[in-house]
C-alpha cells in the first residue's frame, strides 16, 4: 500500500517559488544541452558545474546542436498534445533543418560510451566489439507501442507495433529541473508514491507534485540558509527513499538522512569515510522480516557500510571492504543476500551476517553500475558499462539467463516494477528500455528521448514510471502511466518465470537436502542452497525460541498468581511475607518481560 510520508518544505523563511526557480535556472544551469553526442561530455558537463575547483574539474564542451526555444515556449507536453503530433519534449523539429529520426541516427553514431575495460576507441567499439557482443545477447522486440497514442502511438523502433504499450505517456513537466553530479551515477530520482516526486536540483532534495504540478525544496545541502544540513555544501551524487526516510550521498563520501513524517527531522548528516575519494555511489533503503529499516552504502573507498535506522540517528552495525570501487549494493527481498557490483566486472554476492562471499556471477566485461532483484528474490538484473543487462537465476549462478544490449551506452539504472512484471533499464541518455518479464525478456517498449537521464522510479505499487532528464533547455520529468488496470499489484506469484522449472525428483532432493556435488556448478548449487537451508532452520529456531519463552512467561504468571493466593490467605491469618521473599517473588515473575 502507498505510505503517505507528509512531505514538508524546509526552505528558509522569506523563499518562494520563482526564488529558488531563478536561482537554479540564472546561477547553475542544468548539466547538459540536448545535442551533446558523448558520455564524455555527460562528465565534463557534470564537472563544469562544481565550483571553485571543487569535484572532478574540467572544461564544458560546447553541444552538437543547440535547440533555441522562446521563454514562452518552454511549457509541459500532454498526452493529448503528443498524440496530436507535438514532440513530447517540445523540441520544434519543423523549425529545423534535420528531421528526429535523422537526428537520432546521428546521434547514436556520434556517441561515445565511457568505459574502463572494453575498448574505449569509439570506431573500435563499434565495429569490432559491439558486433560480437550482439551475438551473445538476447534477441529483443521492440514490437510494443511507444506509448504516446495517436495515429503514430502504436509505432516502435522497428516500425508498426503489434502489441499496446505497457506504459503510456501521461506528461512531460518542465518545472522540474533536475541535475547529475557524477556522469557515472544516476539514481537521482525516486517515487514515494504517484503524487509524490522526489529528485536532486543543485545540492537539493525537492518534492514534485504531479497532479498540483508545484516544486518544495525538502532538504537544502547547499552549505547556507537557517535549515541547511551542518556539512556545509553537499554535492549530492546518489538519492534513496523508502517509508518515511530519505537518504542522500554526497561527492566527499558524507551520508545525510531525514525524517519526513510530522514536521521533519534531520536524523543523521556524518561524513562516513575519510579517503579523498569517497565518493557515496549508490544507497538503498531496505527491511526485512529478521531487520528493521536499515540502510546499505556504497562507496568509491571500497567499502560496503549497514546502518540501522533509530529514533535518535543512524547506527552503524556492519562494514566490508573490497579491492576495488563499489558502486552499488542492494539486498535480496527477504534474505540477508547483498548483491555488490563495482570496478570489477563480476557481481558478488554476499551473506550480510558475516561477509562471507556466497557466489560469483560473471558474464560482463567492464565495470557495473546498477543491479535490482525481482521481488520474488529469485532473479537479479545488473547493468554495466559494456552496454548490457544481464538478468540471473541466483539458483543458476554459473551464466545469466538473458542478457539484453543497449542501444549505445552503459546501463546505469535498474529497477523491477513492484509486481515484477517489467524490469526497467536506463541507459546514460536518450533511452529507456522496459522489459516483459514473462517473455524472457524477448519482448520491450522503448522511451526514446533526447538528454542525460537523471534516474527511473516506478510508483510503490507500479502504476507510474517517472524519468529524469538532465539538459540545459530541456530538462524535465516524464511520467508514464500503466497501460489498463494495475491489477495484482505488491504479488510476482503470476508472473511465469519460465526458467523456474524443475524436475519432481530435483524438486524432492531439495526437499530432503540430496544434492549430489559433481562439478564446480554444482558446487555453487549447493553453496546457494545451504545458505537458503541455513535461513530456513534460523527461522525455525527462532519461531521454536519465542514459543519457549512464551511458555516460560506462562509459568512465571501462573506462578506468580499462586505466590499472590498464598500471600492473600496469609494475611488473612495475619501472617506477611517476607520482604526478601517480595523481592524474590517481582525477579522471578518477570525476568523474561525485563528483557
């Protein structure tokens, strides 16, 4: 169900709206034009906009082409206008001397995907490597509709559509201006429910109605102003919510939490890590039935960091430390399994209990930015600079079950829709893949745009997607409404996992715990289902305990009742007890509740 978190504004007394609005649009433009062609770009725009020498420097780099557009002119698209022929961006391509599709081509040519590994040359990776790299993938249609309606809203990629879109265009916002602080990182916007928006604007956390259509600034980190966070300026790299807690990372490794409910509460704003580079890459806000809301941090110190939430701050409670840069972590849906990927192109998964390794999955060639599980906890997508998702059977660690190719650069963003029906991939710009799980993933929509993408949310319950673009004219949110009605949403049980087969005797072997080793795969098999058969036993120790102790509760009560019979017939002779025995009498009918 949705939570309704009571969002707040937290800007200083005396600032309105077109305040904050010419501040961020006249001081610290967006960071980049539509027209710029390369993911080197995205880093050099990112740095241009750090001040004083601050982050990673560098000089901007004038687009490719620049869009001119009138200040009147820069006012929403509805579906209404999309499906009449308008551009969902508002980019007046009749004014121009290139058509869209001539432009798109061009730009996917011209664009040159940052990498670490893979071979960087842009002719190179083109030619020579994508090629290969297409013969390992999963064949995908794009045979859905592009969502926007009309005469040309069931057309896709590759021409007419046979099939209605997932998620159809409700509205682009133009109010909202979103911004990226490292080109690498792109979890900055998250979806608390259909109505609420949160996203990061020039080091702050704003709140974005989209039926009210206002901005609130929540949470300032811009080192001034009576309710700014005590770190000084806080360049805001990574964004998390869940419940009533949002959680921001900033450039130099700091950590700050807030409380939304009631009037807000900062509940935590630390430096969490003392290298120079230490970046706070990725953050996910988790609980489970064995944990209370804790949160997990990922940092370019090499560093996994576990905190639990409490009343009075955040609590430290566990720390991993890796040979390379970890850029994003996220636990296994109802499992203390933490998927970890980094600066090294396999994905480790992890027991949070003891940071013991559990399983390797390796397929990727480069470094990974982005990994989502399927609310079932059986299948988990990550996304690399290799320009792939791989999507695995942790049961089958030893080669993903699909793996999709993007159409130019890295996967940075991952997320399953609530039910786990679609599984949505963001590239660095320009596109949004959504992917039909029950199809293998052999079948997807395409959001098809022009700018750096900020971040992806889907709503709590899967009825809204929400992207971000970063750009210096046409920075905005889309929002993306689930085609027909929302049904079975919170529940995956009918989404057919078709590689989710096994035999009546694997089947009983599980049960009975007959798993024959015969070879490194296997090995990995029962590694996997130790740990699932380790989880089981804990639970069942832990229910066998409680009804332990409830037993003894009873005991201590029924005789503590019968103390209190025997003291009343005492003094009915007139015969008190002890006041040693009185102690003893409270100790022992409570010790058990004292705990």
């Amino acid at each position: 169900m949705e939570v309704d978190v009571g969002f707040v504004v937290l800007a200083d007394d005396g600032d309105d709206e077109s305040e904050l609005s010419s501040e961020s649009e006249d001081r610290h433009p967006p960071v980049l034009s539509v027209g710029a062609s390369t993911d080197d770009e995205a880093e050099q725009g990112a740095e241009a906009e750090e001040e004083e020498g601050e982050g990673e420097g560098g000089e901007d780099k004038e687009p490719v082409v620049s869009f001119g557009m009138n200040e009147e002119e820069e006012v929403d698209t509805t579906a209404e206008q999309a499906a009449q022929g308008r551009d969902v961006q508002g980019i007046p391509w009749e004014r121009l001397q290139f058509s869209r599709d001539h432009y798109r081509k061009t730009r996917i040519i011209s664009y040159r995907n940052y990498v670490n590994v893979v071979p960087e040359d842009p002719v190179e990776f083109r030619l020579e490597y994508r090629p290969e790299l297409l013969k390992l993938c999963t064949p995908v249609a794009y045979d859905v509709g592009n969502g926007i309606g009309g005469e040309d809203g069931c057309c896709s990629r590759k021409g007419r559509a046979s099939r209605p879109a997932y998620f159809n265009f409700v509205r682009n916002s133009r109010a909202v201006h979103t911004n990226i602080v490292h080109f690498q990182l792109r979890n900055l916007v998250w979806a608390a429910s259909r109505n609420d928006v949160l996203y990061v604007h020039q080091n702050s956390v704003y709140h974005w109605s989209p039926v009210s259509r206002t901005r609130t600034e929540l949470v300032r980190m811009s080192g001034h102003g009576r309710r700014s966070v005590p770190l000084g300026r806080v360049q805001v790299s990574t964004l998390s919510h869940k419940d009533d807690l949002i959680a921001a990372g900033g450039f130099n490794g700091e950590l700050v939490c807030y409380r939304l409910r009631g009037e807000g509460e900062l509940l935590y704003a630390e430096r969490i890590t003392n290298s120079d580079n230490g970046i706070t890459n990725g953050l996910e806000i988790f609980s489970t039935p064995q944990y209370d809301l804790r949160l997990v941090a990922s940092n370019n110190d090499q560093a996994v960091r576990v905190y639990q939430a409490q009343p009075s701050g955040m609590r430290l409670v566990n720390r991993w430390d890796y040979d390379w840069a970890v850029n994003y972590s996220t636990v296994q849906p109802g499992s203390p399994v933490l998927a970890v990927v980094g600066d090294d192109p396999a994905t480790h998964l992890t027991d949070m209990r003891t940071g013991a390794r559990v399983s390797t999955l390796a397929a990727h060639a480069d470094f990974s930015f982005a990994a989502a599980w399927h609310p079932s906890g059986q299948l988990l997508a990550t996304g690399n600079q290799d320009t792939t998702t791989c999507v695995w059977d942790v049961r089958q660690p030893s080669s993903p079950v699909a793996r999709m190719a993007g159409n130019m650069g890295a996967i940075r963003s991952l997320r399953f829709s609530p039910d786990g029906k679609y599984l949505a991939a963001a590239e660095p710009a320009d596109f949004v893949h959504i992917y039909d799980v029950a199809s293998d993933f052999k079948r997807a929509q395409l959001i098809d745009l022009f700018g750096e993408i900020s971040g992806i949310s889907f709503t709590p319950l899967g009825e809204e997607l929400f992207v971000g673009v970063a750009d210096l004219t046409y920075s905005s949110m889309l929002q993306y409404e689930r085609a027909g009605p929302a049904s079975g949403m919170g529940s995956c049980q009918d989404v057919p996992l078709q590689w989710d087969r096994q035999s009546e005797a694997d089947e009983q072997d599980e049960q009975d715990g007959e798993v024959e080793v015969s070879d490194m795969e296997d090995e990995e098999e029962l590694r996997w289902q130790q740990l699932q058969q380790s989880l089981r036993e804990e639970e069942e120790q832990e229910e066998l305990d409680r009804q332990q102790r409830m037993e003894q509760i009873d005991d201590r009560v029924q005789q503590q009742q019968q103390e209190e019979e025997m003291a009343t017939q005492q003094e009915g002779n007139h015969v008190l007890p002890t006041p040693q025995k009185q102690a003893s009498c409270v100790h022992e009918a409570y010790p058990l509740q004292l705990e």
